[in-house]
C-alpha cells in the first residue's frame, strides 16, 4: 500500500511538472507575441510617418 501511494504521488508530480512547464512556455509565447505587435506597430507608423514627409507626387 506504502509504494502505491509513493507511484501516485509520483505521478501527480510528474503532471503538476509538466502543467507548470507548460504555463511557462505558453507564457513566454504570449510575451513574444506582445512583443512582436509591438514592434511591428512602432515599425508600421515609422514608415507610415517617413511616406507623409517624403516628396510629394
């Protein structure tokens, strides 16, 4: 009964692990997509703003 309950206890560490590791990766994913729209708004609105001050056609 003692090494039941030690495989149990085991494995519901093994999947806390896995649960948190995949909060971490899902987390970094959404801080690099942030990241990522963030750049390419400051991206797009330079070169929006450098065709308004470019000579005019």
């Amino acid at each position: 009964m003692g090494r039941l309950l030690i495989r149990i206890a085991a494995g519901v560490a093994a999947v806390l692990f896995l649960f948190w590791l995949l909060s971490i990766l899902v987390g970094l994913l959404v801080w690099v997509v942030l990241i990522a729209a963030v750049a390419g708004l400051l991206w797009l609105g330079v070169r929006m703003l450098r065709s308004d001050t470019g000579p005019r056609r």
